[in-house]
C-alpha cells in the first residue's frame, strides 16, 4: 500500500497553455507529472502510453479544455466525465451512425470509477466550483453546426462535453490496468464556431482552480 500510495499522477494534456494552468493549480507538489501529449486521441494515447512504459502511476487524469453541450455544461464551468467515449469511432449508413460495438469490432468506451469521479466532484463543489459529471465525447473533428451537436446530445444521452484527446489518454491508461479520469473546463458552447464567444480567460482560470483541489483530495 505504500508503494502505491507513493507512486504518482500523470495528468495528460493538449497544449502548452494547459499545462501552464494546470501546474498554477498544483503549485510545489511532485506527486503529479503534467505532460503534453499534442493535439487529437492517436497523439495522446501514443503520448500516454509512452508516458506509462517509462515510469510507475497510480491514476491517469485527460485534463484541459473543452466544448460544453448547452443547457449541460455552461462556458466557465467544470466537467469531470463519468463515461469517456469515442463519439466517432464507428461507421455512417443510410440510416445513421452506427457504433463500433453495433458493427461488432470492440468497444468505444472506456469505464471511469464512479466513486473517483463522486470524490473529486464533491471536492470542486466545496471548493465553490461549478462541475457537472456526464458523459464526454472524444472526437477527431470538433463540431462546427448546430445540426452535428443536436445530433451528438441525442445519440449520447447526457453528454455534458466534448473534447479532442480523453478516449486515447483513457485508452492507453485501462490497457495498463489504471485508473483514468477526464476533466474539461468549459471554454465554448459545442455548436457553430462563434470565437467571439469563447472564453479562454475563464476557462484556464476554471482549469487551475480545479487543479487546486487535485492536490487536496489526490
């Protein structure tokens, strides 16, 4: 037990500015290794998994920033996912999308502890945060129309968030047999790319306070 509770976080990130925001948040603590994993789910399980073979972690966390479903996840807020799925991961028909588990060729989840996720939750709403839990959506090309993001709400019940990098860091995390969570701060609505109205200044500001309580209940 107190080899494991010696061992480390890796939080797996996007970008730079990421990072940045996160490590405000962590300030001088070493149990957590923050790295930059680049851009899209093939990067960051790649990244990750890269990340794992070189040394020893107890949780691996997809940390950064991310679309949020209206009415869901409001711009500014906190999601901490209880499901991370691919949402593109399967094929289109005449009918639809259909999933890689309905073509019968795996699975497009990866399973989030419940009690993990209730933990840190709990911790950011005593913290004074706004944070939802729900379903978050990996995907290789963001939404960019309304029509794409009704159609994602509808297909994913309570999907609260989507992101770019959470299905490869979880991925590379359970093949290891870890833990895994995903936390998105809430820079813009998933829809039309209106950049007027993201909020990037809030949204890292949300990222950084919610690395705060990381290093509280971790």
């Amino acid at each position: 037990m107190k080899e494991y509770q010696a061992k480390r976080v890796l939080i797996m990130v996007a970008v730079e500015a990421e990072r940045e925001a996160i490590v405000r948040g962590l300030g001088d603590t070493a149990r957590f290794d923050v790295r930059v994993a680049g851009v899209g789910p093939v990067a960051a399980a790649v990244r990750t998994a890269q990340a794992l073979a070189a040394a020893e972690y107890r949780l691996v966390i997809s940390a950064g920033i991310g679309g949020g479903f209206p009415g869901r996840a409001e711009v500014g807020s906190l999601v901490v996912a209880s499901d991370i799925l691919a949402a593109d991961l399967g094929a289109e028909t005449a009918e639809g999308y259909c999933s890689v588990e309905k073509l019968g060729f795996g699975s497009s989840r990866v399973p989030v502890d419940a009690v993990l996720v209730q933990k840190v939750t709990e911790a950011m709403r005593t913290a004074g945060l706004t944070v939802t839990t729900g379903p978050v959506l990996t995907l290789s090309t963001v939404t960019g129309t309304a029509a794409t993001a009704s159609e994602l709400a509808d297909r994913v019940p309570g999907a609260v968030a989507e992101a770019m990098e959470g299905f490869g860091v979880a991925f590379a995390a359970h093949d290891r047999g870890l833990p895994v969570l995903e936390i998105r701060a809430i820079s813009n609505a998933v829809g039309p790319r209106d950049k007027s109205a993201w909020r990037m200044k809030e949204a890292f500001a949300a990222l950084q306070a919610a690395s705060a309580v990381l290093v509280e209940v971790l």
